[in-house]
C-alpha cells in the first residue's frame, strides 16, 4: 500500500492543510477504481466504512486478489472537518464562501471537444487513453484561487482517470440510495442490489457540477458528439452512495457495507473472484431504478413543528399526507402531501423546520422535474 500526502495552499500564514489517499495494487496494470469517504465532512457513515474498507484492502493485496489499482480517499474534504459553528460541524459547506463541497467541479466536456480535435483514431483503448490525457491537462491548468476549490481539483484530479468511482455519502436520515447516470442505469441497480439499496435515481445531468458527474460525464457526452466518427467507451462509471442516515454509524452496518462495494468491484473487474471477498446475507430488498426527475421533495409550506405520519421505505400515493407541520403558538396543523406515486425514502432527522424548508423525499417512476435536481 502506497500513501500519498497531498498538500492544500495555505489559506493564511502559519496554515497548512493535508489530505490523504491510499492505494492498493499496481497501477497500470489493469482497471483503476477510487472510493471516496464523505466528500460533506458531517456525513460520518463513509469514514467508518472507509476504516473497514482499509483492513480488508490490505489483505486483498496480500493476497494478490487486487487486479490494477484499487485507491482510498479515508477523509476526502478535511477541510469541512476542521469547521464548526457554535458546537456544530459545517461540514458540507465551505464556511469562507458558502459553497456545498460536492458542487463546482470543472465541466470538461466544451474543452474536450476542443483539445481532442484530430486526436481521435479508430481504435477504442487508444481514443480512451488520450481522452483520460485530456482531462488530466484540463485539470492542470485549472488554477483555484481558494483552498476549497484547490481541493476540489486534486479530487477530481485523482478520480477522472478511473473506471469506478464510488463517492460515499450519506443523507439526514434516510434508506440506503444511490444516485448514478442515466447510461448506466444497470450498473447502477447492480450496485445497488450489493448494498441492499432500495431505490437508484438516474440522471443523466443532475445541474451545479456534483463530483460524480464531474468525472463521468464527459463519456457519454463525448460518445453522442463523436462516436459516429470515432469509437468512444463509456470509460468511467461514478456514482453517489447515500449510507442511509447521519446516525447510522455502526461497525456492523460498516463491515456489511464494506464487503458489499468489494462485490462490487468484484463484478466491474477490479479484484479476483475468489472466497477472499466474503459475502453477508442479503436483507430480500427490491432495489429499483427511477428517474431523479422523479423525485418530490416535500417543503414545508409553514414553520413548525414537524411529525411525520407514514415511516420510511412506505409505498405512498400521490395525494398521501406524510407529514404534519404545527404551529405551537396558533395550534394550527398544516399537511404536507407528497405530489407523487412512490417510496418515502429519505427525511430530515430534525422536527422544527422554517417555511420553505426540505423535510423529505418521495421516488416517484415518472420524471416531472426539471432545472438543478439536487438539494443545496
């Protein structure tokens, strides 16, 4: 296992901020995948699975089960780690400029298509070699003028060349989802299907430059501009991994989380298929795939004190009232009704909520949004 220490710029005199990646394996020597633990620095399910993910890396290179490069991210934003405001971590926010750590990553596809003018042949491998070439130049000259965004650079930095990208998350409190692009819709629900995640939503562009889409995008994007002249892989599969909730951090739900990525990354090619991955007892969940334009988010339309009247993982109808919002002054009681057909599967861990404010979301199959589909 090789460490690597990476160095941020000094945001002022005397600070000095590091990150660490980790990697397994022999890079060059076959598929290259990145797993990355909480991105939003308050999300802390990822940093348990990424301990966990540790020991049993170390022992899959021991045993000579990893094929090319496996990498590590076991902290990705340490900045958000370091911040807290009167007792409470920020972590999905740079406190300096406001701007959510999972947005903003560089759009490569209008440089792309730019810089690989006559570059592209008739062979596939070469056409996907000098893509990942382009997007690493793009990256270099991409100069950030603050900390957050020099981070946000050597992560995309790191991941843009890899064939699988897993970026853990988690939400408030909520079932185990995922978010994956559209073209991959089946890799998606088998990743899914590893983790017993009930639900995947699909986008193809989920709007402000998320990380995941920041290093995948570009394949697709660049198969429907040039693919009927040149062969283009899709050469990069990336997704989102919502670990249910922010108190849903135990060694049990680590360890069964663990050993379902490594079956994953068993099917996408990146370790041996051998008893060196054990396997845990799935749980019998459907996991789906639905449209991310598919799902409601329910707002508060008052503030109050908000009780929620139908649980998680339920089946709700369009019209079905999931929560109530009170007001202790008035004792009014205003409804909150979800706009779709489909599964209650994430909500806020917190009852007071002003007006305005997201408390939940329900996963409808049929898309009805459009524009910035993804919450601040």
């Amino acid at each position: 296992m090789d460490t690597r220490i990476h160095t941020l710029p000094s945001s002022a005199p005397g600070s000095v901020s590091t990150w660490t990646s980790l990697h397994y394996g022999t890079p060059g020597r076959g598929p290259k995948a990145v797993i990355q633990c909480a991105l939003h620095a308050d999300e802390i399910p990822g940093l348990l699975v990424g301990v966990h993910l540790r020991a049993h890396l170390a022992r899959l290179e021991a045993a000579g089960e990893l094929i090319g490069e496996v990498v590590l991210v076991p902290a990705a934003n340490v900045l958000g780690g370091a911040q807290a405001l009167l007792g409470s971590q920020i972590g999905r926010f740079d406190l300096g400029t406001g701007l959510n750590f999972n947005r903003g990553y560089r759009y490569l596809t209008p440089g792309l298509l730019e810089a690989l003018k006559g570059r592209l042949g008739e062979d596939s491998v070469r056409n996907t070699a000098l893509i990942r070439k382009a997007c690493r130049e793009l990256l270099h000259a991409w100069q950030p003028s603050t900390a957050a965004d020099a981070l946000k650079r050597e992560l995309q930095l790191l991941a843009v060349d890899a064939d699988t990208v897993l970026d853990l998350h988690c939400d408030s409190q909520a079932l185990m989802h995922l978010y994956a692009p559209t073209p991959w819709a089946d890799t998606g629900v088998a990743l899914g299907r590893c983790l017993d995640a009930r639900v995947v939503l699909l986008a193809r562009e989920s709007g402000d430059d998320p990380f995941d889409e920041a290093v995948s995008r570009h394949w697709w994007e660049l198969r429907e501009a040039l693919g009927d002249q040149h062969p283009i892989e899709l050469g990069c599969f990336s997704t989102t991994v919502e670990l249910r909730g922010e108190a849903d951090v135990t060694h049990e739900l680590a360890e069964r989380d663990a050993l379902g990525l490594l079956r994953f990354l068993e099917q996408r090619g990146h370790l041996h298929p051998s008893a060196a991955t054990p396997a845990t007892a799935g749980t019998g969940v459907d996991c789906v795939a639905l449209p991310l334009e598919g799902v409601d988010p329910l707002t508060a339309p008052v503030g109050g004190v908000v009780v929620f009247t139908r649980e998680l993982g339920e089946a709700v109808e369009a019209g079905a009232v999931v929560a109530e919002v009170i007001d202790p002054l008035a004792g009014e009681v205003t409804p909150v009704a979800t706009r779709v057909d489909g599964v209650f599967f994430a909500r806020s861990k917190t009852r007071w909520a002003l007006r305005g404010e997201r408390i939940g979301k329900v996963a409808g199959a049929k898309a009805f949004r459009t524009g910035k589909l993804l919450s601040l």
